[in-house]
C-alpha cells in the first residue's frame, strides 16, 4: 500500500520530473512544467499556490497530484497534475489521489475542481477516467493546443455530492 | 495622440498597480496580480512568458495590455490585462491596444487570442467591447469567480480575418 505525503521535499523535483517523463505522455515542455511547479513551491513556500499530495512505495514515487485555488476565485480549484508511474497503473492509485486530493480542496473550502486535458486519442483512457471519477465535461475549445487538438475542461462541484 | 512602447521599465511596476486600482473595477488581489506580472518579467526577462504594450501621454501611463503564449499551445495566447485610465475612457485607446496586442501575437504566430472576464453587471459594457473587436463567447462557467458571477472566455481567431 502507498503511504501520502502532502509536505514538499527537496528532492521531489527531481523525481516529479523523472516521474513525469516516465509516462510518456508529455513533451519536454510539460515536462519542464512539472518540476518548475516544484521548483517554484520549494522556493516561495505556499505563496506559490501549488499544493501537493505525493504517492510512495518504500520510499519512490509512485504517483502525484498538484492543485491550487484558482487566483481570482473565491472556492474553484484546479488540478494541475495528477501521475500515476507506469508500473503502478491499473491499481487504482490515480482515483486515490484524485479523492484525496477533492477532500483537501474542499477541506480548504474549495466547492469546484477543475481539470483540463486534450481531446487527442492518447488521452481517450484519461478522459473517461475523469468522467467515471464525476467530473463532467464543462466545454472543449477546438485547434487549441494545436491545430486539430482540442482543450477539453472538466468540472465537478464537489458540494454538490 | 498616445504613444505606444512594448519595452519594460522599471518603474511600470507602480505604474501598473496604479492604473490598475484606479479604475475601481479590480478587488485588492486582482490588482496585486496585474503589478506581478510586471515585476515577474523585470525579473526573469522573456521567460516570464508576459508580454507588454504601453499607451504613454507625456510620460504618464494612459493604459496598456499584458498577453502570453498559452503554455502547452502552439499558437493560442491569452490577453491577461487590458485597461485604460478612468480619464482616458471613450477616445478609442482600449480598441487600439487590442488590436496592437493582436498585431504583435500574429506577428509571433499566434492564431487564437483568448480573453476571460466576469458576467457580473459591472462588466457588462467590458463584454460588448469584446463582441464588437471581433470576439465570440466560446463557454461560460457559472459560479467561477464567486457564486452567481460566471467567467465568460472569448476568442478570437486571428488567422480567419
């Protein structure tokens, strides 16, 4: 069973990073992205607004999500990140952290998560993992991430449960 | 006549934060945001992804815009901030600085320029601005800012005109 950890260490960056890359589902930006957001948060402390829940197994990373308010909002959040290590998928550890990762936005007061994901075939198996887990498709913007390759957005109200 | 000028100074960061609070349409945090991205990019240069376009009268900040390639896009940008000074409303400077926002987007390859704003009453007149410089309403999300006060996303695509 993993143990959580939502308290940042210093060497998560290098291993969110590596995590990341490991799934083959991201290009170098997203990549770059990922550990900038650890960066960021190991620098600044809370004010960077990232918060983090890690997954581990003896010690590795087997997992991990990222959200924050959404500056602006009063109580919409958004998931940045959620990784699940290919040697860990199909073991339910992604809706674990999705779960856990609700109840700490609404623990902060958070009444809506959102999450954002592409509408290429690669990512029809996330897609459908985010509308089992509740959340509904709130709108998709054609030829956004490139031509041919939409932004689909997804919410769900947590409050509403 | 203004005069328009995209690089940065030092001391648009105060500029800014003035500007911004002095049109009493942004809350403490919002205009806290507009003055960090101005001292993010003084900081970290292009790489803060934030862009710039000031509108001068003899030296005093008459109203600019802030806008950036969408992290993770090819070529969608959003528009973060376009504001005009209370005293230099109504004489056509806030369509000329979308539209030199637009040119210096498709100058950079952008095709899509995004725009969000509030379905509050108060942003009614900042709405029909948007319609009338060629954007359309791609989604509105109820109860995002605050319950009752929705975010409406416009886009316009740049490359179809």
């Amino acid at each position: 069973m993993p143990e959580y950890r939502s308290q940042l260490r210093a060497s998560d960056a290098e291993a969110v990073e590596h995590l990341v890359a490991a799934t083959g589902f991201f290009n170098a930006e997203e990549v770059g992205i990922a550990r900038e957001l650890v960066d960021e948060t190991l620098h600044r402390g809370a004010a960077s607004g990232y918060q983090f829940l890690f997954a581990e197994n003896d010690g590795a990373l087997s997992g991990y999500s990222s959200f924050g308010r959404i500056p602006g909002t009063q109580s919409n959040w958004d998931l940045y990140w959620i990784v699940v290590h290919p040697a860990c998928q199909g073991q339910g550890l992604g809706r674990k952290l999705l779960q856990a990762s609700e109840q700490a936005v609404q623990c902060q007061g958070g009444d809506s998560l959102w999450i954002e994901t592409s509408s290429r075939p690669l990512y029809a198996p996330t897609r459908a993992f985010y509308l089992a887990c509740g959340y509904a498709l709130a709108a998709q913007f054609e030829d956004f991430y490139a031509a041919g390759d939409a932004k689909c957005m997804y919410r769900r109200r947590l409050a509403l449960d």
